[in-house]
C-alpha cells in the first residue's frame, strides 16, 4: 500500500506541476503582451506609450527570465495568492472561492440526483435481462446521452418556468433556482451510471461466487447487498469521481443559460474579457481539484478492492 501510495503522490505531483506550466504559458501562447493587456484594461489604446509600458512590466517583474517568472507565479498560486483580476480589480481567490462554493453546491446536489436514480436503475435493469423494465431503462438512458444541455435547459425553462410558471428561469436565490439547473445536469451522468451499474450487476449476477452464495441459501437479495453490490460498484465510483470532478469546474452552458454565478460562468467571462489572472486561477484551479479528486478516488478504490494494488505492483 505504501509503494501505491507514494506512486499515486508522484503522479499527482507531476501532473500538478504540468499543469500550472501549461496554465502560467497560456497569455505567452495566445500571442499577445500580457503588459499591453493590463494597461489596455485600464487606460486607452492611445495612453500606451513606451515608458509606461516599460515601467509596469518592471513593477510586474515581467522583463526577468520566463523561468524565474514562472517559479515566482507558482510560489503565489500554491498559497491561493492569483493577483488581482484586471478588470473588477478583486483579488482571484476571491472570486474563486465565491464562484467554487456556488458549482461545489451545485455538483453536490446534480450528482446526488444521478447516482440516486442511476443505482436501482442498474440494478432492475440488470435482474431483469431482455424484459419491458430492462428495455425501457435502455431507451430512457440512451435518450438523455443522446439530449444535449443546450436544448434540454431552454425546453426545461420554456415548460416550468414559462407555461407553468413552477419554477424561476434563472439566477441564484433560493432553492427553487436550483432545480432546473440540477436537473439538467443530473441527466446525463443518470444515463451514464445506470448503464455501468446494469453492466457490472450483470457480471455480478453471473460470477460463480454469487452462485456459491445463493447456493449456501441465501436469497438473490441477500447474496447481492452481502456480495455482490460492492463488486459493482467499483466501476461506478471511478465514473462517479470523473463527473463530480467536472461539475466542481462548473458547467459552462448551463450556468450560462441560467444566469448562475458558478465557476464555469466565471472563467467564461474571463476569457471573453481577457482577464489573465481570472483565466489563469480557475483554470488550474479546476484542474487540480479534478486531479486530487481522481487521485482520492484511486485511494479509496484501492482500499476497496485490494486487486488494484496487485495490478499496480504495489504489493
């Protein structure tokens, strides 16, 4: 377990570290003079003279090596420290905790939705092979992988907001401003969970030690909540842990669409007012948190199933 471990810890370093040079290069990779960029966001085209620029790409120590530069910026980020954001002049990690705590609430609850209603899903579909509920679950999943957001969430806030007038079209007030969007965003990972949860419940149903088990008298129900429901949900959780993740960095379109003050609307709005430091914290925000997400999952997975330690060569 501890090789495992320290294993799991190297790669997690080595991606973070990738990462945050990947994030540090994006306004050298886009071309443009990341000192033109701030002084243009704060002054007019016509005020960028030479000594001005010159002055605050000092001040900014941006006329040093790239790698002392980058050093530098990653020294800050690791203590939350992403500047001041150019244009509402509010510090990032600011702007990023507000933002975090809106999606964080958000996936919680869209997640919860799915897994909720994906786990029995699976597991009916899968006792009953080839029958009506098998069938209808097929159709039903395959149809809300099949709907993108971008139509779901106008048809959703077009029925119950519009004509019915049940629930509020956007923003983020009260919990009934969180339905629509959580729907929406619960559909899709349902669809994709339900499917892994019928697929593995079949294997389980068919493995010789759910057979031994029932054949010690135990009743189907019995040998698979003692037996088998562990074994699959093994394949779920790593599903599970890649969605979660993705819904912390917020969903773009739908947070968009519903007006909702999320990390996917923040950096939206970043990148459409070319707000580097705003660009560049939540997007290595976002990927690190995805990244210590997957990495706790490998932890618990490996403590689940002890096999994927002996895969590893960790044992």
């Amino acid at each position: 377990m501890v090789r495992f471990a320290v294993r799991r810890l190297l790669v997690l370093l080595i991606t973070l570290l990738a990462v945050s040079a990947a994030t540090f290069a994006i306004p050298y990779a886009s071309g443009g003079d990341p000192v033109r960029t701030i002084l243009r966001s704060r002054v007019s085209d016509q005020a960028l003279d030479p000594s001005a620029l010159a002055a605050l790409r000092s001040d900014l120590g941006l006329d040093r090596p790239i790698l002392v530069q980058y050093l530098s910026w990653l020294g800050r980020a690791a203590h939350g420290d992403f500047g001041l954001s150019f244009t509402s002049r509010t510090p990032v990690d600011q702007l990023l905790g507000s933002a975090m705590g809106v999606s964080g609430t958000l996936a919680v609850i869209a997640i919860g939705l799915a897994f909720l209603a994906a786990l029995p899903l699976g597991t009916l579909a899968a006792m009953r092979p080839g029958k009506r509920l098998d069938n209808g679950v097929t159709v039903l999943t395959q149809s809300f992988v099949a709907v993108p957001e971008y139509w779901l969430a106008p048809v959703l806030v077009l029925v119950f907001s519009r004509y019915l007038g049940w629930l509020p079209s956007a923003g983020w007030r009260d919990p009934t401003s969180i339905v629509l969007p959580a729907v929406v965003l619960a559909l899709r990972p349902m669809a994709y969970f339900a499917q892994v949860t019928r697929a593995a419940m079949s294997d389980v149903l068919a493995s010789p030690y759910m057979t031994a088990a029932r054949s010690r008298g135990l009743s189907g129900r019995q040998a698979m909540l003692r037996h088998g429901l562990r074994n699959a949900l093994l394949p779920v959780m790593t599903l599970f842990s890649l969605w979660f993740a993705g819904l912390l960095g917020g969903s773009v379109v739908v947070e968009v669409i519903f007006a909702i003050p999320g990390m996917g609307r923040l950096v939206y709005n970043a990148v459409v007012n070319h707000d580097i430091p705003l660009i560049q914290g939540g997007i290595l925000s976002i990927v690190a948190l995805a990244v210590l997400i997957t990495t706790a999952t490998d932890f618990l997975y490996a403590l689940i199933n002890p096999a994927v330690r002996v895969r590893d060569g960790a044992v």
